[in-house]
C-alpha cells in the first residue's frame, strides 16, 4: 500500500481474516498502492471520491446492545505508532482530514466506519463487529 508497512499490516489482516473469516467477504481498496502513472490516472477516473477506507468487510451487523444496525464495516488503517490527530484534536495532515470526512459520511450512512492503527487495534475491531 503507501508503504511496505502499510502493506504488510493489510497482508496480515487479509491472513487473518481467511483463517478466522473464511466465508465473509471483504476487499482491499487499490489507492494506497504504488501504481504506475497511468494506472493511477486510470484508477482516478473510475473512483468515486478520495479518502475512502483501506478495508470493506461485507457483512451486516445488528448490534442489539445499542439497538442498531450497520451494513457493512469499513476500516481505514494506519501502521503501528502512526497518528491520526494532533494534540488539538485536529487530523494529523490534510489527506487524514480527507478521510475523517469519509469515515463521519459512512457512519451516517448506515455503516461502521473507523480508524484502527496497527494489527491487534484492528483485530479487536473485526472481532468486535463479526461476532
């Protein structure tokens, strides 16, 4: 993805997710990867918009604790240590900022949406909405 670190963190999560999860679907999203020039400009084209989460998983959750639903979890990660606001609260650069945004349409939306920084933060994540 936009790093080998941020790679690796997805290829640990895609491992885990087909040896704990074999039967949910979910898909990766392209953006972070390093692409040729104009790949990424035929990858511009046919997205909709930018900030869009790293990881969908395709599974509806009725959370009954909180009496709600969301219809599918969408997960934007970061590597281990990475920040995601300052310590005003602000998002850590203009890019996070572009998926705060996206994050707060998708939970309006009807989905849970987040960030989760490093592998067991996303794990606990996973766990939490596939079980």
């Amino acid at each position: 993805m936009r790093n080998d670190a941020e790679y690796q963190l997805c290829m640990a999560i895609s491992t885990y997710l087909k040896l704990q999860y074999p039967k949910v679907l979910f898909h990766f999203d392209y953006a972070g990867l390093n692409l040729s020039k104009a790949q990424s400009g035929k990858m511009k084209v046919i997205q909709g918009e930018r900030g869009f989460p790293d990881l969908c998983i395709y599974k509806r959750k009725d959370d009954l604790v909180v009496n709600t639903c969301f219809n599918a979890l969408f997960i934007e990660l970061k590597k281990e240590g990475e920040r995601i606001f300052k310590k005003n609260g602000e998002p850590a650069s203009d890019h996070i900022a572009e998926q705060v945004a996206m994050i707060e349409r998708l939970n309006k939306a009807g989905y849970y949406a987040t960030f989760c920084v490093g592998f067991d933060e996303a794990r606990h994540v996973i766990d939490w909405y596939l079980k």
